[in-house]
C-alpha cells in the first residue's frame, strides 16, 4: 500500500527538529559533482527531477553575493584554488596559503588587508526564498578554522596552535568577526525564513580527535559559542558539522548551543549509533549517518538498504533523524546505491 505524504519538506524537518511526529522521516542530499552526474545519468534525469524522484527533502541554500575575486580562481582571502583530481573525483584546493610567510600579527597587520563585510550584497535572499515557502532553507554560518588553514597552510596551521598561538587568536578574531556580521545580515534581511544554519568546524580524524581538547575549548569553542548565541537569538537552530571520531568533544559542543549534529560518521573510533543515541539522543538531533566509506561505494544494495534501516532503527528511534549520506556521496559509489538509499529511506521510513 502507497503511503501519501502529508506534510511539505519544510513541515517534514521541522517536525523533527521540534521533536514531533513528521509523516515520514526527512531525507537530504549531499553529493558531489561527479556523483550526483552519475544518478542523473542512471535515472535519465536532471539534478531537480532526481530529487523529486527520490523524495528528497533537500534545504535552499542562501547566502550572500561576496565582491568578484582580484584574480582568477582566487578568493576574497587571495586564497588560490585548483581542482585536483584524485582518480575518484576532482576537489577545489587551496595551493598558495597566503599568510604563510608572515611570522608575526605586525607583519600581517602592516601588508594584509582582510575582506570587508561591508561589501557583501543581501538584497537578492527575499527574492531566494520567495515561492520556496515548502522548502527549508540554510546558510553557512561559520568555519574559520578551514579558512585559517588555507591561510596559513594545513601544517603551519596545526603547530601555530603551539607557536604561534597569537597569530592564530588574531586570525580567528578576524574570521569569527566577519562570520558573525554576515550572519546577523542575514537573519536581519530575511527574519524568520532560515530554518538552521552551520556553525562548523572539522575536529575529528578516523581515530580521535585532530586538536588537543584543550585547544578547541581555548581557540575555538567561545567563538562557536558567540555564533550559536547569534543563530538561536534569530530563532534558527544551529547544526554543527564535523567529520570524523568526535566523541569527546560531544558534550562540549551541547553545552554551547548545538541542536544538530552532522554527519555521524559511525564507523570512526567511539562513534557507534548507539552509544551516541543512548548518551544525547535527548539533546540532540541526528543528520547523516549513511556510511560512504565503505556501505555506499563498495556494499551491495541489500548492504545499503539494511543500513538505512538500521538507522532509522538506531537513531531514529523516538524520533530525531534526518536520513542523508555521513559526507558527500563519492564518484566511485554505484549510482544504484544512492538510489536505493533513497528509495529504502521512503519505504521504511513512514511514521
């Protein structure tokens, strides 16, 4: 028996986000260009009739129109990008760091010029939302540590916490501050319309943490804080993004104001489902979880559709998951697995 829908994708993730019953669990998407290429190619569709196709709930990103680069292919920062193509698919990497040479805040100060949020452009996001009313919608809030680290290079990055630990303050001042003045024009252009924002930050590796806990609580944390505090006073809930066996650093992020927790990547060190469901399934809501290490690209559809429904089984329980991929789904995953992701995510997840 076909079960109707009942609810728009908006009405969908805001019943879970209030903890509310959805009529189906909500599903988003993250791909990347190549994957989502290959989905389109397999079901004969383009990119909007996919996510129509395989019940997607997918948000309306907005966000603000930044001044044109000096150079090609360089950003506000001067950060030079290349694509780099890793024979599984091509990513945009920074290949300058240009605050590499410099070994003290003086030197940056005298001969770097930060960008200005004041040349941002906000006036086009009434027009984004306008008609979208049954879609949620999103925006990037925060995640200058990524940022510092095309800056200053990944390396360089990582001991200037120990080095240099003045410069990193400096920095993070500069980026957290043009972080919150961007979110507050946002929230202020287009009041009440913006469901969650990301206020992110990757701390986790395969096995642990990639900061001493010390560090993030020092360098990281009060910003992040400062931002939630921002997001939740517009009366936006806050997800926050991180790779990787973050465990430890679970709680810290609870106490500062997370609502949402992307993207559960449960085969990481101390990441299983259901330690984390049993330990702050009440605090927090789940996003993500499908592995695309290894269930999506090298498991059988039957692997991909059992996965989904141990999800909704695990974390889903009680309510508080949105279903969607725990990164971006990778050009080496069979097209049919996404599919059947999909597809598996729309028959069992009927609540």
């Amino acid at each position: 028996m076909t079960q109707k829908e009942t609810m728009s994708p908006l009405e969908r993730w805001q019943a879970v986000l209030n903890r509310q019953q959805p009529d189906r669990v909500p599903m988003d998407y993250w791909g990347t260009i190549e994957a989502t290429r290959n989905v389109c190619r397999y079901l004969e569709c383009d990119e909007e009739e996919m996510f129509k196709l395989l019940h997607i709930d997918r948000p309306l990103d907005v966000g603000p129109r930044c001044p044109e680069p000096r150079e090609p292919d360089t950003d506000m920062f001067g950060c030079k990008f290349k694509m780099m193509d890793y024979g599984t698919g091509a990513y945009r990497e920074c290949i300058n760091a240009p605050l590499a040479k410099y070994v003290s805040v003086d030197e940056i100060e005298a001969d770097y010029t930060w960008p200005d949020v004041d040349e941002f452009r906000y006036d086009h996001l009434p027009a984004m939302v306008k008609g979208k009313e049954h879609m949620p919608v999103r925006f990037a809030a925060s995640e200058p540590f990524l940022v510092y680290k095309q800056l200053r290079g990944d390396a360089q990055a990582f001991m200037d916490l120990l080095l240099n630990p003045d410069i990193v303050k400096y920095c993070l001042d500069k980026l957290f501050g043009m972080c919150y003045e961007n979110t507050r024009r946002i929230l202020e252009t287009i009041p009440g319309r913006v469901t969650f924002a990301y206020v992110a930050e990757d701390l986790g590796s395969q096995t642990g943490l990639l900061f001493a806990l010390e560090h993030i609580r020092e360098y990281l944390l009060p910003h992040m804080k400062r931002m939630m505090d921002l997001v939740h006073e517009g009366g936006v809930l806050v997800m926050t993004h991180s790779d990787g066996a973050i465990r430890e650093v679970i709680p810290d992020l609870i106490e500062i104001g997370a609502d949402i927790l992307n993207p559960i990547q449960w085969r990481c060190a101390g990441m299983n489902r259901e330690g984390l469901k049993r330990d702050f399934g009440d605090k927090l809501i789940f996003h993500g979880a499908v592995d695309n290490q290894q269930t999506l690209p090298f498991g059988t559809v039957e692997d991909v559709r059992q996965e989904v429904r141990d999800n909704l089984r695990i974390l889903g329980d009680g309510g508080g998951y949105i279903l969607g991929p725990c990164h971006n789904h990778q050009a080496v995953t069979p097209p049919e697995n996404i599919v059947a992701m999909y597809e598996e995510g729309y028959e069992s997840g009927w609540l």
